[in-house]
C-alpha cells in the first residue's frame, strides 16, 4: 500500500493518548522506488497545534515528518511515528526589500505553489528540478536542485520548525531567518524538527530556449556553457558521446503563434518519445539481456530530435514525466574541476563491469591502485551492464551547511539510473558501491542525501566540513534524538 491520503486517519479534535493510539494504527508505506518499505503509525496534523501536542506525546520515540515519499535514500523511512503533513498546504505572497516571497506550508507540493504562484503572481521557483511532485519541505530537506543554479534549499529566507525546547523538554516553534540556524536548516534530512512553512525567494516567470545537440567530447559540452548555462547533459555509455540538451533564460514576453505550436509539437514529441516510449525500450532491452541494453544506448542518441530549437516556460521545458516508470538512482557531485577525470573514471568502471574491453591512462590506474580500488574492480568484471545514460547537471554553490553543492565550489551532479525492479537491483548497489567510493576517494565525490548513498558519515564528514557544527546545532532542540533514523545516523554520524 502506498503512502494514500485516503488510509492516514486524521487527528480530529483532542483526542485522549488511549484513543489516539488506537486511531492510528501501524500503516505499510512504500517510497517511490519500492526498495524501501515499512510500517509506522502515522498522523496527519491539521495545524501547528497538532504537530506540538504529538512531539510532546511522543517524545520518547521516534518522529519522521514526510513529503510524497520521493526519496530513494533511507531519508523518510521511520518505524515508529509517522506525520504526513499534507494539511500544510498553505501558499502565500509578500514583498521583502526587492524580492516577492513564497511562505508555503511545509506539505505543500511544489506543483500545487507553482499552480497558485503563476495564477497570481508573476513569479515562479528560482530553480526547476525534473518533476514537482515532491513537497516542499521535502525537496529542501535534501536540497533537491534543477540545471545552472544553487538547489531550492539556497533560496529558503526563512523557516518555522517544530521541536523541543532543551531547558523544560516541551515542543516549541522555532522561526529562523539568519545565521547558522538557518543555514543548517536550508537542508536538515529533517534532523532539525518539523518544518511547518517555508520562505521561498521567488524570481519573475520567464522563458527557457533549448536545443538538443550531439556532441563527440567533454570539451565541446563545456565550452558551450558560457551561452547556454541552464544545460544539462546526457552521456551515452558504450558510444561514449555525449547529448547535451543546451538552454538558456529569456525574459518573459508572449510567446508567437509559431513558438506555440512548435512548442506543444515538442511537448508531445518529448511525452511520448522520451517519457514513454524510451522508457519501455529501457524495460524491454532489460528483458532480452545485455546486448539489448547495450544496443540500445548505442541507438538512443539517433532517436532524438536535434538541431530544433524550443522556447517555453520555463516550467515547462525544465521537467519532464520522469516518474511514470519506476525506478531507482543515485546522484555522485563531483566538483567542477574534477570532471575530466570522473568522466575518463566512469566509462573505465562501466566498461569492466560490462565485461568490455576498455584502454585506461596510466595516471588512474595508479590512483585505483593507490586507494586499493583496481582489483576489486577486476573482479567485478561482467556482473553488471549499465542500460541506461548517465545525465549531468551543473550546480551552482551553495549557502547552507549539508546541501550537495554547499561551500564555494560549483558542482556537475551525475545521475546513475537502474531500471529493474526493486527485488533485481543488487548488481546495480554493487555497482554503486564502487563506484561511488571510487568518485569520493580520487575526486571528493559527495552524494544526493535523497538518492541511493552507498557511503557513511566516516567517508562523507571528509567533504562536509561543517558536518559536527550541523549536527551540534541538530542536537540543542532535539536532544533526545527523536528526529533521527537510522538513515541519518549512518550518514551525518549522530551517536
Ligand atoms: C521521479 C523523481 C524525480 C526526481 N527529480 C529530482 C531532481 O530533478 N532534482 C533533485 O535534486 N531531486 C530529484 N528527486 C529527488 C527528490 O526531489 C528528493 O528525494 C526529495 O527529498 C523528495 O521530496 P518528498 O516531498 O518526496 O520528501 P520525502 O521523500 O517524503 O522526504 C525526504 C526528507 O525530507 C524530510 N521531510 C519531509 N517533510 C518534512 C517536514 N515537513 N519537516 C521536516 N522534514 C521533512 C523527510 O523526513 C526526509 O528526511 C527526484 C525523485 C524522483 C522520485
């Protein structure tokens, strides 16, 4: 059973502690993946009172507020108590010095704020990521981010959250509008309570141009970001070029009668080209084996429609239909000037899993060999074939303490995408496993905390200074742990 609306009970009224718990029984919830699956009483609180008077219930055990339960990662799973926050749904506006600020309530999803923004505003989202289906308070609590900008977590002005008050151990709200709080709390994995509403800086609506283009190397994708800086890339394995899907921003004017029509020819094109048809190539090649995939990745780039260009809203160019097919991922950041050699990285590691025979420079076999990587990744020869590109995005620092791209370096996001089912994906972990530990040693890879992490806080502290402060300022509003999981305390190192 999925996380359904209509299952959660309500908490109604006052309810009596007995009452309650009898209100709320244990529910199965499955993540958009189905790799996580689990059980934990669930509330769905109908305003800020309801969320205190469950902390003070319940603050001996653990509480995990959730989102649309996007995230691959361990990030929402909770066996104990549950809060579905869609009931904070609110979306509304306010001008602050030169900027209009979005206060959503903490469930609200990013498609219902862009609905009600752009029917009333002139404004939308700073940054687009693939889909809006996520909450918002979700999406911020692993700095979910799009192509060309910080994530959304770098543009939250402010932030209430409940949690406890350390002297007398009673929940409170806490509002953050500066300083290291709220950097800490731009992106938390909700370690530092449950957020209630969110201050969106917004940006006046505009139109995005994109050109799809195929391209032999690395430094020909690059080059062309100075003009186009909203790319994205794909990277195809086994023909090892490259499709870069290149956009830029143009201010907001009427769109002509030709770019409307060009534009919904496109949409089309991309619904039922890439959205579908792609996809169940994707599933059909899994099922016919290696080959299939591997021939398949040599035709992909053949099927798309290059050379034409498309202007839209920026909304609507920026996402796509990603979650009709399920699926599982894990998101490596690599820092920009590292991505030559990450790249020369994953099509050596592609190829050997593949069983392929594959040329390596001398220098990164030394560095395998030096981290102890380059046997074990002999043996893993043939044990698994990638059938799906890797997509690269670029971005932008950020100012919070734990988003992927925090500090002062930009990143190129790489996404790992497996298409088998839930119960077949153990050669793709493994897969990620050594990749991902290959990525982080040799060029400090650091990964999407809402996506598959195949690494502990003991590797990851290493390229997140301020991973002991954040979890200093987690640990005064909640000391008794009750916002933590395993997930988190595998990854951010709570004791
Ligand atoms: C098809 C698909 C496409 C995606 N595309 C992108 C993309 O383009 N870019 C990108 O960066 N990511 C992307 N993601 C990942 C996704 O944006 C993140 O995993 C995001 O965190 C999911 O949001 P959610 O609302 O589902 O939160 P959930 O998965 O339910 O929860 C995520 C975390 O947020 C916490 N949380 C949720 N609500 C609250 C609250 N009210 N208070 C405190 N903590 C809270 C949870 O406890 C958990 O730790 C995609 C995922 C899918 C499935």
């Amino acid at each position: 059973m999925r996380f359904s609306k209509t299952v959660i009970p309500k908490l109604i009224g006052r309810l009596l502690p007995e009452e309650r718990s009898r209100a709320h029984p244990r529910l199965e919830l499955t993540n958009f993946g189905g790799n996580e699956v689990w059980k934990a009483r669930c509330y769905r609180p109908e305003n800020e009172e309801d969320v205190l008077e469950i902390l003070n219930f319940h603050k001996k055990e653990r509480i995990r507020p959730v989102g649309a339960l996007h995230s691959w990662s361990g990030a929402p799973v909770c066996r104990s108590i549950m809060l579905d926050m869609s009931c904070f749904d609110s979306v509304e506006t306010f001008p602050r010095e030169d900027k209009l600020i979005a206060r959503l309530g903490g469930g609200t999803s990013l498609q219902r704020a862009l609905d009600v923004l752009h029917a009333t505003t002139g404004h939308t989202f700073p940054v687009q990521g693939a889909i809006s289906k996520q909450s918002i308070a979700g999406a911020i609590s692993t700095a979910t981010h799009g192509s060309g900008g910080p994530s959304l977590s770098h543009f939250v002005k402010g932030i209430r959250v409940a949690a406890y008050d350390p002297r007398n151990k009673r929940a409170k709200i806490y509002k953050y509008e500066c300083g290291e709080e709220l950097r800490a709390a731009r992106c938390a994995l909700g370690t530092l309570g449950v957020i209630l509403s969110v201050d969106l800086e917004t940006v006046p609506k505009y139109l995005v141009e994109e050109t799809l283009v195929t391209r032999g190397s690395l430094a020909e994708v690059l080059r062309e970001y100075e003009r186009m800086p909203l790319s994205q890339f794909a990277y195809f394995p086994y023909r090892w070029d490259f499709l870069a899907y290149q956009r830029r921003a143009h201010i907001q004017r009427p769109l002509t009668s030709g770019e409307k029509i060009f534009g919904a020819f496109f949409a089309a094109n991309n619904f039922l080209g890439t959205d579908i048809l792609f996809h169940v190539l994707v599933k059909g090649a899994l099922a016919l084996g290696n080959s299939a995939s591997r021939g398949l990745m040599h035709l992909a780039p053949k099927l798309a429609l290059t050379g034409k260009t498309n202007i839209g809203p920026s909304h609507d160019i920026l996402t796509m239909a990603h979650d009709l097919f399920q699926h599982e991922e894990m998101e490596v950041f690599i820092p920009e000037r590292k991505l030559d050699q990450a790249i020369e990285l994953l099509r050596y590691a592609t190829s050997v899993f593949a069983g392929l025979d594959v040329e390596m420079t001398g220098p990164l076999v030394q560095a395998l060999k030096n981290q102890e990587l380059y046997d074990e990744l002999q043996s893993h020869r043939g044990t698994y074939t990638q059938h799906y590109p890797f997509f690269f995005r670029y971005v932008h620092p950020e100012d919070d303490m734990l988003g992927m791209a925090s500090g002062s370096q930009a990143y190129f996001s790489c996404s790992v995408f497996t298409y088998f089912g839930p119960d077949n994906r153990d050669r793709y972990y493994r897969f990620c496993s050594w990749l991902g530990r290959a990525l982080h040693r040799i060029v400090d890879a650091r990964f999407h905390w809402g996506k598959h992490v195949p690494l502990g806080h003991q590797e990851l502290s290493r390229v997140y200074p301020e991973m002991p402060r954040f979890r200093e300022l987690a640990q005064a509003t909640d000391p008794n742990g009750v916002f933590r999981n395993d997930f988190v305390n595998e990854v951010l190192g709570f004791q």
